[in-house]
C-alpha cells in the first residue's frame, strides 16, 4: 500500500521503473495530464466571467446608491449600521467608516425619535412602515425633520435579518409637493383656456345662425312697436277731438274713420306678441350668455332634451338649408352637470355631423334616445362616409383632426370626452353597417 503522502505518479515510479513502462502507458498518462489542464483552464475562464458579472453588479449598485437623492441606511437586525449611500454622506458630515459600525438610533436628534424609531423596527416583519416623520440630525448639529420608509430584510424561511431605510428631508418633499401642486395648476387654467377658445370657436362658426335666429323675434317686435305707434297717434287725435267738445256726430264719424275700435280690439294682441317675441330674445341671450360664460363648475338638473333642441336649432341656423336634423327624443331627459358644458358637447356632435355630410345632396343627421340602465343613451346617427378605420382610436385624441386646415382645431371631441368623463359619462364613436358614422353619448340619468 502507498504512503498517503506520496503522489500517484510517484508510487508508479517507485513500482515500475521508466524503462519498464509501455509505449501506451505514457500516453495514456498525457492525455490525462491534458484533460485535467484544459478542465482548469475552462474553471478559470468560468471564474473570470463570474468575477467580472461580479465587479459588474457591484459597480451598478454603488452607481445606483452614489446618484440616489434620498438617504439609503442598511441596518442589521440588531440595529447597527452596515451600508449607507453618499445622501446621507453630505446631509451628516460623517465619513462612510464612521456611520459604518455605528447605531442607527445615534442618527436622531431627540429622544422621542429613538423610541418611535425603536418601536417601528420591533414589529417590522408584521407591520411596514411608510412617511415616518423623524428628527435627524444635520452636519451643523441641529435637527430636521426627515420622512422615513422602513423595508425589512428577510431570510428565505422568513427571519428578519436586517432593515432597510430610506428617507428625504420634509422641507425637499415640501418644495417638491408646491412645484406639482403649481403645474397642476397651471394644467387646470391651461385646460380651462382651451376649453373656452373652443366654446369660443364653436361660437364663432354659430354667429351666422344665432343671428338668424335673433333677428325673428326682433323683427317681431318691432313689427308689433311700429303698429303701436300708429295706433297711439290716432287714438291721441281721436282724444283731442273729444277734449275739444267736438259734437256727438263727429266723434262718431271720426272713430269710424280712424277705426278706434279695431285698434282697441288690436292693442291686445300685440302687446303679447311683443312680449313674447322680447321673451324669446331674453331667452335666447341667456342661452348664449350660458354658452360663452366661463366654466365655473355648475352642478344643477336640467332638462337634455331643451340644451339638444336648443343645440341643433343653432346648428342648423348656421349650416346650409338641406342639412337635415330628425330628432326622436322624449320631453325630458333628465341630467345633473353644467347645461352649458353639455350643450357644447352636443353643438360638437352636430357641427361635426354637418361637416362630415357636407358634400352630399341630402345631409341627415338622426339623434335618439334610449333608457339604459340607469343611465340615458344618445345616439347620433348620420348618413356620411363614416370614419376611417385608423382614425377611430385617435379620434378623441387632443388636436387629431380629419379636416382640412382652418375648418377645425382638433379639440372640439377631446374637450367633448373630458366634459362628459367628468359628468360621470362616457362618450364613444363607430360606423354605422349601413354606412355613416355613430357617436354615442352615454350620461347617468337621476329622478325626474
């Protein structure tokens, strides 16, 4: 037997002298010489790789730990500290090997930190916390206040090995809190001036209409002022007849010929048909007051049947005589929102109808309704080309638009979808099977 301290080779030397041993033997020994050289080499080829994904990672994890913000502290599950990132570096004023081996607790400024701190870290495992505001000390030596997060370190069978903490001071996530709350501002007030450019666009391409429209009560009136008017001058000459003492006769004659009669029986009816027609102008003003006024956020019922017909009445004042609008609606339609917000939402629809069945002989746009669920169902239906299949998924984009330059911004059904989101709505688009184009508007519908 060996000596267990000599080499293989060696007890074969000492056996079998070299002279004695084969040809076939030693090249038996060479090739597992070979064998045991190349399995080293590939180790060692494999132990490089590994090394160099090693330094690799540990290179992305100190970038990662250098470029944070936010203070980084690994503690273990005693609370001494293991590893901490540059942020708490500069905010302390400590080297890295003094914070390193140190307690967490000797981070704080007070007393009352500590315990609140301690308590955090005790149940840990069962209980996360997250925005812990705590007393750190600075480099100078005084105190500010610190939000903290705390992430146990857990072992495989669930164990605590250790904590982890991040925190930002309060006063960083202040100013951070102001800049958002400030752009978000700035976003509500830009939102609110697209909103009003648009209502005030859609206002301008409806002034040929509303005008139209305005001009019929008016023109009535003053028909009904003008005929007033003669008839006060000659019930005001039949009246110095009678204060003159004119004869019985001749005031007989004279009522004949000036038809008193028939303007007393004529006062009556134009005087209601000049109120109706200054109603109907008041009406209409407020209609346009409501429209262009600033959003301000109304919440009031209101009836969606009136804002519809109020809407295609507009419309179709302002568009060529053969678009065509066949409503089929009930009386009331009962919503809860800003009518004038709405009725923007459905000038939108029916503008859009118009332009998009502009080049046909005989433009139609049909707007019925239907009860859901709870919820009232528009439905407006044209007769054009209907929508192009790339077009549908953008089509309630902001600034999408189909139509030729200066005939439209692009906003009109963005701002449209918002409005009616915002109703607790929803607002959705299609082609018809028949061809023609199909917008539904879906609005939650309350108590008469």
């Amino acid at each position: 037997m060996s000596n267990p301290g000599t080499s293989p080779f060696e007890h074969l030397t000492q056996a079998t002298p070299p002279e004695a041993m084969s040809e076939s033997t030693w090249i038996d020994v060479v090739h597992k010489m070979d064998e045991v050289y190349n399995e080293l080499l590939q180790y060692e080829v494999v132990l490089e790789q590994k090394n160099a994904a090693l330094e690799e990672s540990q290179q992305f994890i100190f970038s990662v730990l250098t470029s944070m913000s936010d203070f980084l502290v690994v503690c273990d599950r005693h609370g001494m500290v293991e590893e901490v990132n540059q942020a708490l570096i500069n905010f302390t004023g400590k080297r890295e090997d003094e914070l390193k081996g140190a307690e967490f607790l000797s981070l704080f400024a007070d007393s009352g930190s500590c315990v609140a701190a301690e308590r955090i870290i005790t149940r840990l495992v069962a209980e996360p916390a997250h925005d812990i505001e705590l007393q750190f000390r600075t480099r100078d030596g005084n105190s500010t206040p610190v939000a903290l997060n705390f992430t146990a370190r857990l072992s495989g069978v669930g164990k605590l090995l250790g904590v982890v903490i991040t925190g930002r001071p309060v006063g960083e996530l202040r100013r951070a809190y102001h800049a958002l709350r400030e752009a978000h501002d700035e976003l509500k007030r830009t939102q609110q001036q697209l909103l009003q450019s648009e209502k005030m666009a859609s206002l301008g391409r409806l002034v040929a209409g509303v005008a139209h429209e305005l001009n019929n009560p008016i023109s009535f009136v003053l028909g009904n002022v003008h005929a007033m008017h003669r008839y006060t001058m000659r019930i005001k000459q039949y009246l110095d007849a009678v204060h003159a003492g004119a004869s019985r006769e001749s005031l007989i004659k004279l009522r004949e010929d000036l038809r008193i009669d028939h303007i007393l029986k004529d006062l009556a009816p134009l005087l209601d048909g000049a109120t109706e027609g200054a109603e109907r102008t008041r009406d209409i003003v407020d209609g346009l007051k409501r429209f262009s006024a600033a959003d301000r956020n109304e919440n009031v019922k209101f009836n969606l049947t009136e804002i519809i017909e109020r809407s295609v009445h507009w419309v179709t004042r302002a568009t060529p005589a053969k678009f065509h609008v066949k409503s089929n609606l009930p009386n009331d339609l009962p919503v809860m929102g800003s009518p004038g917000q709405m009725q923007q939402v459905i000038i939108n629809l029916i503008q859009n109808a118009a332009d998009a069945t502009d080049h046909l002989p005989e433009p139609l746009l049909e707007v019925s309704a239907q009860d859901g669920n709870g919820e009232i169902i528009l439905l407006f239906r044209d007769n054009g080309p209907g929508i192009a299949v790339e077009a549908l998924d953008k089509i309630f984009d902001p600034f999408y638009t189909t139509k030729p330059v200066g005939k439209g911004t692009g906003l009109g059904l963005s701002i449209s979808y918002g409005i009616v989101e915002r109703h607790g709505g929803k607002l959705s688009a299609s082609n018809l099977q028949q061809g023609g184009a199909e917008f539904i508007l879906r609005l939650p519908r309350i108590l008469a």
